[in-house]
C-alpha cells in the first residue's frame, strides 16, 4: 500500500502501525464487499458523466490499482481531467507524499 516493499522505500512504522490498526477494527465481510466491489465494478458511464472538472492523483509505482489499470483509463473517459502522476509513488500517496499531493490539490483549487 505504501510501496515498503520497494528498495529505499521510507514508510514509518508509525504509519504502518495506523494502517494496521485501522484494518483491524474492519469486519471481514466488509472488506470483502469492499474489494470485490471496486474490483468488479464498471465506472465507465460514471466516469464520463462527469460535468465539473476533476483531478485526479496516481502513483506510477500502485501495487494496489496499477495506474495502466486504472487511471489511466479514467484519464480517457473524464471530460475536464487534470492528470498528475507521481514517479515512483504508491497507491497511499496521499500519507507517503503529503507535500507534494497538498501543493498539487491546493494549486488545482486556485486555477
């Protein structure tokens, strides 16, 4: 989730042991909606019904949803789409690149 796997990887065991502790107060089942949902669900018409502008934030290094999977492709269907992807960066980006994601989100906001 945080791309720890990864070689030079620098995830605190702070957030490592928030994620995990988050994850344990989540029922089994309602995990298991949870994934299958996402993971089965076609977006597309959503996707494209889109009438304000969006941004949208990935990581190039996802594990959980591959941006080639994912992003990408909703990149494609949304009318008025800011792109940014993050070299390198995981699916919890938000956690791992605060900085950088606030800069891009606040600097969406202005424009």
């Amino acid at each position: 989730f945080y791309g720890a796997n990864r070689p030079g990887a620098n995830v605190s065991e702070g957030l490592l042991d928030q994620t995990w502790l988050l994850s344990m107060q989540a029922g089994v089942q309602n995990v298991y909606e949870c994934i299958e949902a996402f993971s089965e669900t076609d977006f597309t018409e959503d996707l494209e019904r889109f009438d304000v502008p969006a941004l949208l934030l990935h990581g190039e290094d996802d594990q959980i949803v591959p941006a080639g999977d994912a992003a990408r492709k909703a990149e494609r269907l949304i009318r008025d789409v800011t792109a940014i992807y993050y070299p390198g960066a995981p699916h919890g980006l938000t956690a791992t690149l605060q900085d950088q994601v606030n800069a891009d989100l606040l600097a969406f906001l202005k424009a």
